[in-house]
C-alpha cells in the first residue's frame, strides 16, 4: 500500500541528508547569517554540540509571519523560480534546513528586524511550533538548537568523541569565515573561546587568524583572470606541506566545495618539491559564470560541477606552476601581522669566538660579534649505566677532557667479532660520515641515517612490547598547534601516551609536554614536527604496520634535531650501535647507512 508520509517523518528522513553531525548544523545556521547580511557570527557551542548551538548574527532578521514560515518544508527566500537555479549564489538556499534541524532538536528562534519595534520568539520540536510570542530583542537573528538527535537516539549514539566532534565543527566554522575577512566571527566551546576574528584588511591576515601566523608567513599568492575562470588565493610554501591534510580550501563564487580532480590540479606542480605522502596548504577561491557551475548535485553542497572543468584543471595547474616559480620560500618578515621585530645589535668592538675558544678575526676585520658557545650531545648517552653492562662493545668509561662518559648498553643482536670491537679508531668526515674497520674492510658509515636508524628499531622495540621509556624533561615545553592538528592530538591524548608522550591541554591551540620518548629532543620545533606527522595516522588501530609507521615518524622526527659533529667517543657509540643492528638484521641495512669497502677494494686504490 502506497501512502503518503506525515510532514513530521519526511523531515527526519530530509534530515538525515542535510543534518549528519553538529558540524552540520553550524554549517547551515552560519550560511544563513551570511546571505541575511550579518557583519558578525557568534557561535556558542556546548558538549560539542550535543547538548547547544547558537548563532548568533546582526544581520536582516525576519518579520514574524517569516519567522514561522522557515521551518516549513521546502520554505526559502532565495528562489522563486527553476530559472534561480542556474545562477545561485547564495549560501544556505535549501528549503529544507532549518525544518531538518527543527525535526531532530529542539529549536528556539528569536528575531527582530531593524525596522520593528518587537521581535519574535519562536520554539519549535518534533517539526511543530510549539510557541510563538513577541518579545524585546536586537535586529538580527538568534537561534538555539538544543539537545540533538534527542529523538533519534541510533543518531547520537553514533557520534563520536567531543573532540572529533569539535574538529568538524571548527572545519565549518573556519570555511566560512575564510570566505568573508571582512566579516567579525567568534566560536565558543563549554565558555572557553576558540576564535575571536575580528573584521580582517585582507585575506592572508584572515588566514593568519585562523590558522595561524607560521602558515600565513609561508604563503605564495596565486592570481590569474581568463574569460572561464577567475583564479585568486594563496598557496602553501613546499616547506610548509605536511602529511595530515587540513589547510587545503577550494571555494566557487565565495562557497566552499571539494574537488579531488581540482586537488589533482594543485599537487601536480609540486610533485618534485615535497616528498610523497605530504600535502601543501592552499587557499584557492575560484570565479566564474554561476550559469557554468551547479552548486546542488550534493545533499550538503560540498561538491559542484563545472561544465568546463578540463580547462579550469590545466589554467590552475599553470597557475599554481607559476607562483611556485615566482616564489620565495625562505624566512620573511610579514609586515601585516604588526610584529616588531628586536634586531640583535652587533658589538664591533669585539671579535668572535673560534670553535676551539680562542679569538678569531671578526667579520668585515676585526668586527663582529660574541658567538655563543656550540653543545654536542648523543642520545643515546646514559650517565646512569651500571656497572654490569661492562661486558658491552667497549671500555666501560672513557675520559676525555673533564667529562666522563660511560658505556651504554647493548640492547641488539649477538657479540660482534673480535676484530669489531669498538676499541678500534673511527674517523669522522665533516660531520656526515664515520669511517670505521671492521672484519671484511672499512665501513662508512651516513651519520644521519645511523641515528635515524638506530632510534627507529629502538622505538620499533618499545611498542611492541608495548613498554615505552620516557624521558621527563626538566621545564615542560609548550607547544603551539594548527587547529587541526590540536583537535586531534586531544581526541588521541591516550594513543600519544602509549608512544612515551606525557602531553596535557593548555588551551588556545597549545599543548604542555611534561615527558618524551627515550632519546627524543624535548625542543618545540621537534614535537611539533612529530605531533603533525602523528595526526595524519592517529585514528588508526596500532597493529604491525602501525607500529612500524610510528616508530619510523618518531625516529624521523628526532633525527631532524639532533647534532651530526660527533666526537670521537660518540662516533664510536654510534658506529658501535650500528654494526649491532647490521650483525641482527644482516646486510640489508647496509644499503641504508652502510657500504662496506673490502679490503681488495682499497689494496686497489693505495
């Protein structure tokens, strides 16, 4: 039996299209503020969005027959006939969305048009008006929507953590507010303020309010007008890509979408500038004919159709080609951020200090400046070793100059061979090889894929026994995240722990790190680095492949940091801890960080 469907149910039917997650209720509610004309959006959120979202805007509002009216189907001012279709360009122009919204939360409206003397107030639950009443409000539009999916309990039992949650929310929030720097945005979370923006001069100082200075100092523009396209934006510098995407927009006509074919577009001409896997950041807003581009082939309108989206691929391909040509990826001073800059002031009375502490000649004759004395340390020195590892690779202490170093100990493999042990001399060759003998010749030795592979089994032997050792560090370092990036490291805090991690919430986008991982830099740059690599792998399960993946990020990341002018103890320790790994894991490793010259091979060349 075929049967019409009560208004009640279609709309949770409607809603399952256009309501997915809190993220989408923002998303539509702050769509609307902007076609009313609204100079600032204020969104307060609470519990993620499970228990409250408001908007709040100055916009036109709406008079109270038309306050009524927009939470009845198919119920919009933006169209009035098919031909509006083609040329839309307004935001929150589906009939449905509010109607959606009302069908599956509780929603409060209260509206007030400049030209009124009262406003209205309205609550609406299960698609009914349950009351309408006027009251005292400012123009403008206010909207709560509590307690979503109330009534649809499969719904909210499918969300996810607070944290994810809040990450989709801030995705929407930022896509809108990237789009209108001329416009005032706030978001609030549970009281605490997230975003603050206030109306921006231009569009990178709103990328910089949104997603922070780094990224926006690190920015090439992209500009190019041609009769299918107009091409304006920024795009990430090949230093700045990372490996969880986050910082990629497209919008057509001031809207956000998203374009895998137009992704394409953009990566193309970085392919031999960044490694693979990583993504660069862009900011790419796209104007054409509205008649060329449908806006409504996607229930939550994130995806659009060009009719000549070949040619808008090759003109953005060229495009993005000829900033990174133009471009310069260096250090640089942004002179919209209003930073001052403090300037160290050369001393020319004095002269430079030389490596070996005594006085060199300064720069430009006798001029210059007092150069600050240069640290060397090996992460894998233990000043705490025992005594009963004396029977490790070499001596149990080593005295040079005043400081003592003792044996660390072995954690790989069987004995080397006698004419292995490490009593024999290395050589060290400007801080990038160690030349050392061994059985069948010399090996050299690549400094910085030593270390990297050193800590990588380390760290590859740690979590599979699923014991990490961490190392606390004597002043907790804060650390400044990307959005993205700081919502995702919260909702994992308890997988990064498990990796030798002890990080807490600080606010503002910036996490604490009280404790490390055995032998990894506690300096900001290095977490940083290692808390983006991790984000991109984060939600995955911690099977084999897993393990391998995080102790090659950590090991990777705290390679970056650590020294290559080794002395000649620690050369020893590392060519040492190598061989090691080469005697365990057989000679595949050598075409890592070793190559073996045989001694036929040098009686050749003497």
């Amino acid at each position: 039996m075929i049967r019409v469907l009560p208004g009640n149910i279609a709309n949770l039917i409607a809603a399952g299209e256009v309501v997915g997650r809190p993220a989408s209720v923002v998303k539509e509610l702050m769509e609307n503020s902007i076609d009313a004309g609204a100079t600032t959006v204020s969104v307060s959120i609470l519990d993620a969005g499970r228990t409250l979202i408001q908007v709040i805007d100055d916009g036109c509002g709406m008079s109270a027959e038309d306050a009524s009216l927009c939470f009845e189907r198919h119920a919009t001012s933006k169209i009035a006939e098919a031909a509006d279709l083609e040329k839309i360009l307004t935001y929150g122009f589906r009939g449905e969305a509010l109607a959606s919204i009302a069908a599956v939360a509780q929603v409060t409206l209260k509206t007030r048009r400049d030209e009124d003397q009262t406003g209205v107030q309205i609550e609406v639950a299960d698609s009914r008006i349950l009351s309408s009443k006027p009251v005292a409000a400012p123009h403008g539009c206010n909207i709560s929507v509590s307690n979503l999916f109330y009534n649809v309990p499969a719904r909210r039992k499918f969300l996810k953590s607070d944290a994810a949650e809040m990450r989709h929310i801030e995705q929407e929030f930022i896509r809108v507010a990237a789009s209108h720097p001329d416009r005032a945005f706030s978001l609030k979370h549970n009281g605490r303020d997230l975003y603050s923006i206030r109306p921006a001069t231009s569009l990178k100082q709103r990328i910089s309010d949104l997603c922070g200075r780094d990224l926006a100092n690190e920015l090439v523009e992209v500009s190019n007008t041609t009769d299918i396209v107009k091409i304006s934006g920024f795009i990430g510098s090949p230093l700045d890509a990372r490996k969880t995407p986050g910082s990629q927009y497209f919008f057509i006509n001031g809207r956000y979408f998203r374009s895998p074919f137009l992704h394409k577009a953009v990566c193309k001409p970085y392919e031999k500038l960044i490694r693979e896997g990583y993504v660069p950041s862009y900011f790419i807003f796209l104007e054409c004919d509205p008649t060329t581009v449908d806006v409504n082939i996607h229930p939550q309108k994130t995806e659009v159709k060009f009719t000549e989206e070949h040619i808008i691929f090759e003109i953005l391909t060229a495009c993005v080609r000829e900033a990174l040509g133009r471009g310069a990826f260096g250090p640089g001073i942004d002179f919209e951020s209003g930073e001052v800059l403090d300037f160290p002031v050369m001393d020319h009375s004095a002269g430079t200090v030389g490596s070996q502490g005594g006085a060199q000649a300064g720069y430009g004759g006798g001029s210059g400046y007092i150069r600050p004395p240069k640290m060397d340390y090996s992460p894998l020195f233990d000043q705490f070793e025992r005594q009963q590892h004396a029977e490790g690779l070499f001596p149990d202490s080593t005295e040079q100059g005043n400081v003592r170093y003792t044996t660390p100990s072995r954690s790989y493999g069987p004995p080397l061979e006698e004419e292995e042990a490490s009593g024999a001399n290395v050589l060290v060759l400007e801080g990038k090889v160690i030349l050392a003998p061994v059985r069948e010749g010399l090996a050299v030795i690549d400094i910085k894929k030593a270390q990297e592979a050193i800590l990588y089994h380390k760290y590859f032997e740690f979590l599979s026994q699923e014991h990490f050792i961490s190392q606390r560090s004597l002043y907790p370092q804060q650390v400044a995240l990307r959005s993205d990036i700081y919502s995702i490291v919260l909702e994992h805090i308890e997988s990064i722990s498990q990796l030798g991690f002890d990080i807490r919430d600080f606010g503002d986008n910036t996490i604490i790190v009280y404790a490390v991982p055995d032998g990894f830099p506690a300096d900001e740059e290095a977490l940083k680095e290692v808390m983006d690599n991790l984000a991109a792998s984060l939600d995955r399960e911690l099977d084999g492949d897993r393990i391998k993946s995080y102790a090659s990020t950590l090991a990777a990341s705290a390679t970056k940091r650590l020294s290559h002018n080794l002395n000649a103890v620690q050369a020893r320790m590392i060519a040492d801890q190598v061989l090691v790994l080469r005697a365990t894991y057989g000679p595949d490793l050598a075409t890592r960080c070793i190559s073996i010259i045989s001694t036929e091979e040098l009686e050749k060349k003497v």
